[in-house]
C-alpha cells in the first residue's frame, strides 16, 4: 500500500505542471469563423474529410506492419499464421477504403458545389 501511495503522489507531481499548459491567456481571442456560402460549408468539410482520410491511412498501415509482424513470428504456427494472413488481408482492405474515401470526397464536393 505504501509503495501505490508513493507512485499515486510522484504521478500527482509530475502531471500537475502539465495544467499550466491549459491556460489560455486572456491577450488571445478565439478565431472568429463565420459560414456565409455553400462553398465555405463544402471547404470545412473537405479539410476535416482530408484530416480524417490521412488518419485512416496511417492506422491501416500500422495495422499492415503489425499483420507482417504476426507473420514473421508466427514460426510456423498454422493458426497464427492463419491470423496474419486474415490481419493483412484486413489491412489490404482499410488501405483500400483509405484511397477510395478520396473519390467520394471528390464527388460529393463537385456535387454540392453545382447547386
């Protein structure tokens, strides 16, 4: 019990200077956004859309190294073998639904930007 109070308090320590950080200082105002047209509607979208799209894209190929490595050490292992191939196969797909999100973007913006 004395060795989880002295881990509780040394953490107490170190991830209170952290809070300073979450101060804003008064000097600074937020950004002002104001939405007046589609075009700006269909622009945010597509930021937040370019945003999501590379994180996906990143995390699929986290889950294709981490398949590889299943692979590699499944030193024969018929079901973790088995495994890895389903892993990479999963992988393979999300990189495939990370290249096609871009189309859709493409379409559904020249979509809302005709009318």
């Amino acid at each position: 019990m004395k060795s989880l109070t002295k881990k509780i308090i040394i953490g107490a320590l170190v991830a209170f200077p952290i809070l300073s950080f979450a101060i804003v200082p008064p000097s600074i105002n937020p950004p002002q956004t104001s939405v007046t047209s589609l075009n700006d509607v269909s622009a945010i979208i597509g930021n937040i859309i370019n945003w999501l799209m590379g994180l996906f894209f990143v995390v699929a190929v986290l889950f294709l190294f981490y398949a590889a490595f299943l692979y590699l050490t499944a030193a024969g292992d018929e079901e973790k073998v088995k495994k890895a191939k389903n892993q990479l196969i999963y992988a393979i797909i999300a990189i495939a639904i990370a290249l096609l999100s871009g189309t859709v973007q493409f379409i559904v913006q020249n979509t809302l930007n005709r009318q």
